[in-house]
C-alpha cells in the first residue's frame, strides 16, 4: 500500500506544478497588448485628430475657434488637453464658455456658448449692446427696442452696476421686461427703473427680483400705472405707490 501511496504522489506531482513558459508566454502575450494599444492611442495615425467639429456660435467664426484651441491636425486624440483647450477657446472675446470633448475614433469637438446681449448702453450718439459682464457684443446706431437701456458711471465693462442691471433683466418676467424704458445703475443698490409708459419702480439693489416682480405685477394691477407714478418694492414686505 506504501509503495502505491508513493507512486501516486510522484506521478501527481508534476501535474501538479505550473509550467513556468505557459506563464512565462502569458505574461509576455499581456505585455505585447497593453504595447499594442498603447501605440495605436499614442503612436499609430488610427486614432489622430483629423477633425474638429464646433457647435453652438453664430456671432464667432468657427476658424477663429479652431485657431484658438491650438491643436495640430494629426495629434493623438488622447495626448490632446480638453480642459487646456477648452480655456483656449474662452479667451476669445465673444466666448462665454467652451467645452471640448473627444469623438472618437478621429475628432474633436468644440462646444460654445456665446456672450449674448442683455442691455444697451448708450455712447455718444451710438447704443453699445453688452452682457452681464459688461462686454460689448455689438454697435448699433439706433437704440435698440429688444434691449433695457442701462444708465452706469465708470467703465462699462465689468462695472457693477451692468452686472446689477443684468441680473434683473435675467431673472425678471418678459412681460416686465417689455415694459423697461431704462435701468439707472448709477448707484447699485439703489436701482431705479423707468417703464415705458412714465411710471418709476424704485427697485432698490437686483437681490430678490423674482418676489420684487411678483409684488410689482400685483401693485400694478391694483393701481394702473401712469406719468408720474412710482411704485417702491426696494422692501418687498413694506412695497407702497406713491
């Protein structure tokens, strides 16, 4: 019994042990695909830039955003930096935000939104169509009817009184919108609104537009406007007419 104990055991002991080229191949097979893919993601033309693609722009040209991203045609899709490229693209003046985004197998695509205006300023004898930010997106020689006139001191752009007004104008019902005359932003927190029909809205500063205009919308039903009337919603709880 001994004896057969003894040859099983050397006769199982082989089978038992791995055969060190079957790992030996296996691990130089791994290593000869991850080389493989590497060099088509980095090395191969497979996978290069060889178009790009931009969406979203009407007022920049496409050539000048293509420009801007300053990526070779013929580049890695994966060496190229999105978030690098995309901050490229925003420092064009027109720009608001860009996002860039591999599509596989060989383009880039360009994502923007563009600065769109929300207010007129006036200039000499011209009207200056800027955004929140006080960006001049276009000239016009008459005032411009689709725009709140906005009345500041200072430099227009970055001025916080723009950005004040623009708040409004952002988050303001079109049915008031459509009403404004002007927006006097001289003082922020003390903005005054002219409608067009001869009435004033102290508005005080551009915090809790949505409640100021709901009040207003209310005060407005209950006393019609007219010349000369002014209705106060700087305090939304403490709103009057005068």
């Amino acid at each position: 019994m001994d004896a057969e104990r003894d040859e099983t055991a050397v006769e199982a002991g082989p089978r038992g042990r791995s055969d060190p080229w079957k790992v030996t191949f296996v691990a130089l097979l791994v290593v000869a695909l991850v080389c493989v893919v590497t060099w088509i993601l980095l090395g191969s033309r497979l996978l290069v830039v060889r178009d790009i693609t931009v969406t979203g722009v009407e007022r920049v040209p496409k050539e000048e955003v293509v420009a801007a991203l300053d990526v070779a045609t013929g580049t890695p899709l994966l060496r190229v930096d999105l978030d690098r490229s995309g901050e490229r693209a925003e420092s064009l003046l027109l720009v608001e935000s860009a996002t860039v985004e591999r599509g596989w197998p060989a383009t880039l695509e360009v994502e923007v939104v563009e600065r769109r205006p929300l207010l007129a300023v006036q200039v000499g004898e011209e009207y200056r169509l800027v955004d929140g930010d006080g960006v001049r997106i276009e000239d016009s020689g008459h005032r411009p009817d689709a725009y709140p006139l906005v009345r500041v001191t200072g430099e227009i752009e970055g001025n916080g009184g723009v950005r004040a007004a623009a708040d409004i104008v952002e988050q303001a019902p079109d049915s008031l919108i459509t009403r404004i005359r002007l927006i006097d932003a001289t003082e922020s927190d003390a903005i005054a609104v002219e409608l067009t029909d001869g009435s004033l809205v102290e508005w005080g500063s551009s915090e809790g537009t949505a409640d100021k205009s709901a009040i207003l919308k209310v005060l407005m039903r209950e006393h019609p406007p007219q010349e000369g009337r002014v209705y106060d919603v700087a305090t939304p709880d403490l709103a009057i007419v005068r």
